[in-house]
C-alpha cells in the first residue's frame, strides 16, 4: 500500500498535461535524463523502464551505483520489496553512502521482506548517521522485542474478501445491512483521459458490494469523477457521507502553487433516494490535502487525515468539531501520542470508544501497521500494534470493526496479494486492543483511609511523564506498555512522597496493580537519602535497619525508594525527648555500615539524618584496599618489633568493626616497610607484623578464616626510593604501610 498511501496523499500527478512534452523531449533525452524526469514526475513504473537499460550502458562504477539505487528507490515506490532489496544490496554494503536515507528505505524493504536481522543492522547504521530520528528507533526497538507481535496468533482468524479484483481494492466503509462501500483502481466501463502516472494504473473509485448476492458495481456515478475518489465513510444513518477527493469541483481541477493537486473532502446527503452532488468542506486548501475521513457516532467529530503545516511529520491526523451553522471548527492535531514523524493515515472511530489507525512511525513489522487506542484519554494512551495476523510485514492499514468489536475489514498488500491492495474478513476471539493497565490506591499507612487528590506521576522509557490524581477512593490508573520499566511518584500535602519501581513483565490479566501506604508527617520524623560515595547518586533498595537503643527493639526494617530515601516517624515522642539509634545500612557490593545517632527533640519536624551521618555507601570490589575507604590511619610499631600498641589497636579496632557489619568479607592484611635495612630482614619483619595484627584482629572475635596477614617487606614499593636512593623521610613513610585487601565479599 506504500504506493497509494503516498500518492494518495503526498503527490497526485496528472499525464494529461505533461505526456505530450515528456515524448518530444525523449528524442534528445539519453535513457539516464528520461529516467531522472520521469522519477521527478513520480512516474516511477517509466523511469524504473529507462533507469535499467541506462543500468546495462553504463560502465562507470559511481554512475552505476548512483543508477542501482534510483532503481532500487523506484521499486520502493512501486512497492515491491523483493526487488527494492535486490537493488539496494548491490550497493549498500557498508556504512558508506552519499545518503543515510538510503540505509533507512533499505531497512524497511528488508523489513517488507521479513529479514528483520539485517534490517535492524540498517536501521542501526541509520540511527547512527540521523541521531535522534524517533521513527528509525522506534522500529529498531520494535524489532528488537517483536514477541509481543504474535500474541493474537490462533485467536484472530483472517481470509481474503471474495469480491477483489485484480487491481487495488482498499478502504472499506459499512453502508448499510449488507453493503459495503471500498476504494478500486478495478477497469471502469467509461472513457478515462489516460491512466494515474505513479504506476500507470488506473484511477479510484467508489465501488458497491452487496454480501447478499455477491454482486460488485460502482457506486453514483455523480459521486465518482474522472480523478480519484475514497475513502468515504457513512454517518448519521446512512444520510451522509464524506468523501475524500481530488480537488475537483465544477469540472475544474485546481492545484496548488507549486503545481500538484491535494486531496480534499467532499460531503453529500442522502435525498430522494439519491446522493446529493459533493460539496467542499471548509476545512479544505488548495495548498495541502486533507482525506481519510472519520466519525464520532453523533457526527459532530470529524477525524481525518492532513499534511497541513504544523504538524509532527508527513501526514498527521486531526479532529474538528462542527458549529452550529454546519461548518467544521478550527483542526486540532491529536498530538505526539499518536502522531509521528512519518505518517498516520485511515482512522477509523469505534463507538466513540477506540480509535484505530496505520502509522509507519510507532514500530510494527514492517511498512504500514495498524495500532488502535481508547479515545477517552488518547492524550496519556500509548498506541498499541495490534500485532499478528492483522499486521504483516507489508503494508496493513483501513480496518473497521462492526458492531461486536471483534470482527470487521481490513486492506492490506500482505503475501498472496501480489503486491497489490486487497481486502481482507477478520474475526477475533479476543479483543482487538490489549487494555493494559496500571491501576492501585494510595491510603493512610496508618489509619488506612484511602487519600483522594493525591498526585501520581508516572514516568516511562522514553522519559515522557504524566501524572493523574487519585478520586475519592484513593485509585488511579494509567495505560502503559508490557515489559517496560516505569518510576510511580506519589505526594500528597501533609504526607512524605513516596516512589516505586514497576517492571511490567506481561501477565494474563494486563493489569498491574502497585499500591501506596503513605506517612503522616508527624510532629517529629526522621528522614536520610543514601548515596554512593564519591558520586552523590542516590541508591535503592538499601536495606535500612533501625534499634531503639533504650529498649533494643527494632523500629524501622525497610529499603529505600528509588531516590535513595527512608523515612522514620516518631509520632509517640514529645518535645525534648531523647532518641538513641542503632542504624545499619546495607546493600550488596557495597561496604555495610552501621551508626549511631542521639538527638534531642529540642523543635517539631522532621530531621535530616544525611546533615547529621554519614549516609554514603562505598562500593566495594574484590581487590579493594578497605583501610582506604575508612580512612585508617598508619598501624605503627617499636622499632625492630611486631607487638600491637594501644594506637594501633585503635586502628585495627575499626576493621573488626568493618568485618562484623559485612560478615561475608575475607581480607588479606598486607604490611610493607620501606628498602632501608636488609632486603630479608624486612621480608621478615614485616611478616611478623601482620600476622600479629591478623592475630590481634581475630582475638576481637573475627573467625581466622576471614583474615591473613602477610609481610611483602620491600617487594611492593609505592615510588622509586629502593635500595641505594637518596629520599626523604616523607618518601621512605610512604612506603611503610599496612593494606587490607579485600579477598572475598
């Protein structure tokens, strides 16, 4: 369909004036300048003609490339992939090219192709090239998790129509009990003055299928004109319509400054058994296409599709409200949710409930792919691919639904079709869009009365944000994606914020809740965030452990939020009280701690524990120093001895206190001297003085497996002041030093 929903909307070129001119020129032209006129004329099945016997007379490599692609281009605007990759792979083999789009339309033909493994290879080297482009990372990621595509397989069964043709035949509309209006380029029985330049096919029309006998014909004949006419779509009991067309009126064809003919909307109602003749809308422009209209169920919302300027990319789809007088109200872009940079056509609106649309710019499977959302809150809806067998690889667009909601029409190019559009029967036993859902409440930790008007902020992967406030029953909800990673903030005034992390790891229900006790902020509380040292950034899921030194009972077992905080209340205490903690931190690969902590609740409020301790964490790593992280200051000795002294013990008093908060770590302590004095004497003195520190550590209660000492004397000096130098005493005592290297944690 990449043919029709280009030229349907970006460029309708007419033969008629331009044949006569093109074969006079031709006598001149080489085969390479007709190709080039014809490609700029978008009559690409003509240049496609004089582009391949330019191909075999040429016999320069960079014409010949340059030749490949614009080969390779004009078979992706035919639409056919099998041969747009055949063309594309003779020349796009590195990441080398005059063009990165080139490596984008490479990818989607491979794509089209179901090569998803080389067309995630393009799309990288694309993304590369264009950083930023949201279409080419939005399908790379779609192909990267493309599971989720198939999860309809077996419960959507999907045929051909009976009643297509040989030719295009797309965009089904209901008219009617047993009529269905579609858009043909099917043979007409009327004079046409030449055929459509794109592919030299011939033009649309409206046509009529009748299911109660099988019978196919044209719809009015004032309806259809010479140029092309669809979609349609049929509202307010079947009395109106409104058509998309070529701007044609009055047997006048109009273009627009720069010489092409928009689309524009037609409306015409159902009088004495006869449509009225179509009449332009007011929202139509001579300078841009408006089509692909849409209905709400009372028909005063119209949706359609536009390329108008201001909007997110090629074409984008809008909605208008009409006034009282009949005319259609100011356009309003439906917004990035649902527009993207490429292009968004075909809406169709669902008992004002869902809409359905293709896009090419939300990821899919390849070419155009069908997606559908809840209207009611479209703003904070993500689209949803409605996946395998609706979509294919190629191109999917136009579905409707009837009245079940579970079975309709759809168009699509897909195998079988021969690169040409057809209309395919869907019926589903399940339904069509999976309404994934976030949902939970937000109560009173301690009371547990739900807390309306609190505030829920959500953030997703894309670092978009949308926040919502609980009703009276304390509930939210938010539409999200399967197997993403979202943030939930809560705040409410009086209460202390709190966050969550959610992984929404697909279940049979789609539906995740996560609900939140928040805390009362008391008179008196107390609060920290734990950091990583060094970095300041903060850490989750710390384990945060408190004891009440008067009492030796636990008051506080949790973790933190995903913003490093805890929170304690202390909503027994009164005004000049004493609070005594015991405070330990813990998370694995970092280096445990434990505190203490003793205030006098002199003025209400809540303290911050992180102005008062040291929260921060040190990451630790086999190999590690320990003695560096907690600042130990130099184990000294007598002269010529191993024995402990009181200073020392001090020091080494704090790797016991180390150890026993992190009960898992094995430590090597290491004692070096500096090169004065005999190369084997300080080997061994050195080796008495940590074996007589490990000793005196494990004589603090620290099992003996856990800690070794070893003496290296003078074998790992930290400078160049060996045997023989002249250095300074400052030199020589930075060399006598004691290590304890973490050998397991």
């Amino acid at each position: 369909m990449k043919k029709i929903s280009t030229y349907i909307f970006i460029v309708i070129s007419f033969i008629s004036t331009v044949s006569v001119a093109q074969d006079l020129s031709a006598i001149w032209e080489s085969n390479l300048d007709q190709a080039e006129r014809y490609f700029d004329n978008f009559s690409y099945s003509k240049a496609l003609e004089k582009y391949k016997v330019a191909f075999e007379n040429i016999n320069k490599d960079s014409v010949q490339n340059y030749v490949s692609l614009k080969i390779a281009e004009s078979y992706r605007k035919l639409n056919d992939p099998e041969q747009a990759v055949e063309w594309y792979a003779k020349v796009l083999t590195s990441q080398e090219s005059d063009s990165a789009l080139y490596f984008l339309h490479y990818a989607q033909a491979l794509s089209a192709v179901e090569r998803y493994a080389d067309a995630k290879i393009y799309y990288r080297w694309y993304d590369e090239l264009k950083e930023g482009d949201e279409v080419a990372s939005a399908q790379l990621k779609a192909l990267e998790n493309q599971s989720g595509f198939y999860d309809k397989v077996g419960q959507v069964n999907i045929k051909k129509a009976d009643f297509n043709a040989s030719n295009m035949d797309f965009a089904p509309a209901f008219y009617r009990d047993s009529l269905l209006l579609f858009v043909s380029s099917r043979k007409k029985s009327r004079l046409i003055n030449g055929d459509f330049n794109w592919d030299e096919s011939d033009y649309l029309d409206l046509f009529e299928y009748n299911s109660a006998n099988g019978s196919v014909s044209r719809f009015f004949k004032h309806i259809n004109t010479k140029y092309h006419e669809g979609p349609v779509v049929i509202y307010n009991n079947d009395t109106e319509l409104l058509l998309t067309r070529n701007n044609y009126y009055k047997k006048k064809l109009k273009k627009s400054t720069d010489g092409i003919t928009k689309l524009q909307l037609f409306h015409s109602r159902y009088l004495d058994d006869k449509w009225s003749e179509p009449q332009p809308i007011n929202l139509n422009s001579t300078e841009y296409s408006i089509g692909h209209p849409a209905i709400s169920g009372d028909g005063k919302t119209l949706y359609f599709v536009s390329d108008m300027p201001g909007g997110y990319g090629g074409t984008d789809i809008y909605k208008s409200k009409i006034d009282s007088t009949g005319s259609w109200g100011q356009p309003i872009n439906l917004g990035e949710s649902i527009n993207t940079a490429a292009n968004e056509m075909f809406p169709f609106v669902w008992q004002d409930q869902y809409l359905y649309f293709a896009s090419n710019g939300h990821g899919g499977l390849g070419g155009l792919d069908i997606f559908g959302l809840k209207l009611q809150d479209s703003e904070a809806s993500v689209p949803v691919n409605l996946g395998v067998p609706i979509n294919s690889s190629l191109d999917d667009f136009s579905l409707i639904v009837d009245e079940t909601g579970t079975a309709g029409f759809l168009s699509s190019n897909r195998e079988g079709s021969k690169n040409q559009d057809d209309i395919y029967k869907f019926n589903s036993s399940v339904s069509l869009i999976a309404d994934y859902k976030l949902v939970g409440s937000v109560i009173d930790s301690e009371e547990h009365f739900p807390l309306s008007n609190s505030t829920v902020t959500l953030s997703g992967d894309t670092n978009s944000k949308s926040s919502v406030s609980t009703n009276d029953a304390g509930q939210y909800q938010f539409s999200i994606k399967p197997n993403k990673t979202y943030l939930l903030e809560v705040s409410r005034k009086g209460y202390i914020s709190k966050s969550k992390e959610l992984i929404s790891q697909k279940n049979d229900s789609n539906k995740w809740v996560v609900k939140f006790e928040l805390l009362k902020v008391y008179d008196f509380g107390l609060k920290g965030v734990i950091v990583e040292s060094d970095q300041d950034r903060p850490l989750d899921s710390v384990s945060v452990h408190f004891i009440d030194n008067f009492t030796g009972k636990v008051v506080l077992d949790t973790i933190t939020s995903k913003a490093g905080e805890f929170y304690l209340s202390l909503n027994d205490k009164k005004l000049n009280d004493r609070v005594s903690f015991q405070i330990k931190i813990e998370k694995e690969g970092f280096l445990s701690k434990t505190l203490t902590f003793n205030r006098e609740l002199d003025k209400p409020g809540i303290l911050d524990l992180s102005e008062n301790l040291d929260l921060a964490l040190d990451k630790i790593e086999v190999g590690a120093d320990i003695g560096k992280l907690i600042d130990i200051q130099p184990i000294y000795f007598d002269l010529g001895k191993s024995e402990i002294r009181k200073d020392a013990a001090k020091e080494l008093d704090k790797i016991v206190e180390v150890m026993k908060a992190n009960p898992k770590m094995v430590i090597e302590l290491g004692s070096h001297t500096d090169a004065r004095g005999s190369d084997a004497f300080n080997l061994r003195l050195s080796d008495k003085r940590a074996k007589a520190s490990a000793a005196y550590i494990v004589s603090q209660g620290i099992d003996e497996d856990r800690i070794s000492g070893k003496g290296y004397g003078e074998t790992q000096l930290i400078n160049d002041c060996g045997n023989g130098v002249n250095c300074s005493e400052e030199e020589h005592q930075l060399n006598r030093r004691t290590e304890f290297k973490v050998l397991k944690f």
